[in-house]
C-alpha cells in the first residue's frame, strides 16, 4: 500500500533560518501529496498540495515540490518565524482513490520548534 | 471557513467503559472520516464513510469500534470497551463531493480520549 516518511524530528531552529522538513512516498501510481500543519492545542490544517510531478505547492512562504524521480515532497520556507512553530505532518491520496471515500496517509510527524 | 466540529475536546473514561465521541462534519460534505494520533506518533486513519456505510476501515477499526451518522449531521465513533491503548486524539474530518476540491480533507480540532 501507499507510505509516507518524513524527517523525524524535534527540528528546532532560530528565527529567519532555512527550514527544510524531507518527505518521501511509497505509492502505485503519481499519489497527490499534501503538508498539513498542528498549530498547539488545534486540529490538523492543510498547508500546501501538490496533484502531478514538477507541481510546486506554496503557501505562508513554504514551498514543496512533487518530485516523481526522487518521489520526495521536501517542504522548505527560506526565512521561519516564531510563529512558525508547530508539527508538520507529509500526506499523500493514492492517485486510484478519488473516485471513493479516499484515503490520506500521513507521516509520522515533524515536531518544529523555532526560537527567536 | 466552514468547520468541522468535534465534542469533547477531552474525554476520560474508565478502561472497559463506552465512549461515544461526537463530530459534525462541514454541512454539504458527504465523506466522512476518524483519524487517531497516539501522543507522540503518526496520524493513523481508522475508517471512511460514504453513503450511509463504512467504506474503508483499519485494522485498527476492530469489533469495539463503530461509526453512525445517526441524524444527518453528526457523525459519532463509539468504542464499546475501551483498553489503556485507545488513549489519544481522536480526528473527525469531512470531505465534499466536489472533484475539483474533493483531495482536501477538513480536520476537526480532535478529542483528547484519555483511558484510565
């Protein structure tokens, strides 16, 4: 079946540094793949997708791109803020299951903490 | 942004009780979805709904788990005997039919469920 693997963390880093949270999919066909964001105490939010190879998903100044020959879908963002601050989580629909109740397959989590 | 809601925010129960958990998914979706998140780990899917019926399930979603839409917009998972292990939070989401939209999942904040 479909995998997701992500950084593991607890990433922590000072303010205005380059993030990069690394993510890989094991999937049959080209999955759509998403980052979804767990600010403290809140639900999960989608924070950017990505639906074909070469698609760049971007979003409060993280991009990710779906690279198909490396099936990765890094998620980075050149300059993090405090606010910044939450658990990242890599997912991906398997490309076979929009025409049912589709299933999202997550990662483990990044934990990030940034520091001003 | 419409919302999908879920009660309690934290629930404890006693091992071998019942708990009910309550969501009400976005108003003119028509997917349905529980996720768990065991602390510290991966956002696991339990099990679809579409329809008025489980579409996909876990093997997580053992014989203690069910779903129910009992009145067209709630949407409630019960366990009927919870062990220590079903401690952690529970995600509703919802999705709506419309293809052009239909790889995002909505996330509810989530259910504490601590067993003691």
């Amino acid at each position: 079946g479909n995998s997701v693997t992500q950084m593991e963390g607890p990433v922590t880093l000072s303010e205005e540094a380059f993030l990069t949270i690394n993510c890989t999919y094991t999937a049959t066909g080209y999955p759509s793949l998403f980052w979804y964001v767990q600010y403290p105490g809140e639900g999960l939010q989608l924070l950017l997708k990505a639906t074909k190879a070469d698609d760049k998903g971007s979003n409060k100044g993280f991009e990710a791109t779906y690279r198909k020959e490396t099936t990765s879908f890094h998620l980075e963002k050149g300059s993090v803020q405090v606010s910044d601050s939450a658990v990242y989580f890599c997912g991906g629909i398997g490309e076979m299951e929009f025409q049912g109740a589709q299933k999202l397959v997550f990662g483990q989590g990044t934990r990030l903490t940034i520091n001003p | 942004e419409p919302e999908v809601t879920q009660t309690p925010s934290h629930q404890v129960t006693q091992m071998g009780q019942e708990v009910i958990l309550r969501c009400v998914p976005i108003s003119n979706h028509l997917y349905f979805y529980w996720y768990r998140q065991i602390l510290g780990q991966k956002v696991e899917f339990l099990v679809s709904f579409y329809n008025n019926e489980i579409s996909e399930k876990s093997e997580i979603f053992d014989d203690q788990f069910s779903v129910e839409r009992p009145d067209g917009s709630n949407f409630t998972l019960k366990i009927r005997s919870t062990k220590l292990e079903d401690s952690a939070m529970y995600f509703c989401a919802s999705r709506p039919m419309n293809r052009a939209t239909n790889e995002k999942l909505f996330f509810g904040s989530g259910t504490q469920l601590s067993v003691l």
